[in-house]
C-alpha cells in the first residue's frame, strides 16, 4: 500500500496550481485596473489644464483681469484751420 503517499503528492501539485493559477488572475487583474485608473487620470487631468487655461483666458479677456481701456484724445477739427485747396499754379515737371 504505497499509493497514500503518490494521492498526497498529486494533491499538493493540485493545490499548488491552484494557488498559482489563482495569483496570475489576480495580477492581471491588477494590471488591467492600473491601466484602466492611468487612463482616467490622464484624461481627468488634460481636462483639468483645458479648464484652468479656459478660466485664466476668460478672466484676463473679459473678467476684471481685463486691462481698463484708456481715454484717447481725439482731435476735433476747428473752423481757424483752413481747408486744403488745389493749387493750379503749381505744375508737374517733365521728368527727362
């Protein structure tokens, strides 16, 4: 009666594959979840900039970040000015 001990070693190489097989399908799992997470933060975080880019371009354009127009000067014509005036006494010279 020799085959206890073979039934013993063919149920440790069971269990042992068992256990193995188990912890492949848990860090895959792992790597699936960390790529999966990786992904949203990536585009969690390019929509955040985008945001921040639109609200500091919002603030400094329309917001009262917006620099405050200065008055110009403007001048207004007066009636001492006299208005140009052809001159026909004044000709073009020939050109050679």
């Amino acid at each position: 009666m020799a085959t206890g001990g073979k039934d013993r070693d063919t149920r440790a190489t069971r269990e042992r594959a068992r256990l193995y097989q188990a912890r492949r399908e848990f860090h895959a799992g792992q790597e699936r979840r960390r790529t999966r997470d990786n992904l949203i933060a990536g585009i969690a975080g390019g929509l955040l900039i985008l945001g921040l880019v639109a609200a500091q371009t919002v603030y400094f354009v329309a917001g009262p970040g917006a620099p405050e127009p200065a008055p110009t000067s403007t001048p207004t014509p007066t009636g001492t000015t006299p208005a140009p005036t052809p001159d026909s006494s004044v000709t073009p010279t020939p050109t050679p």
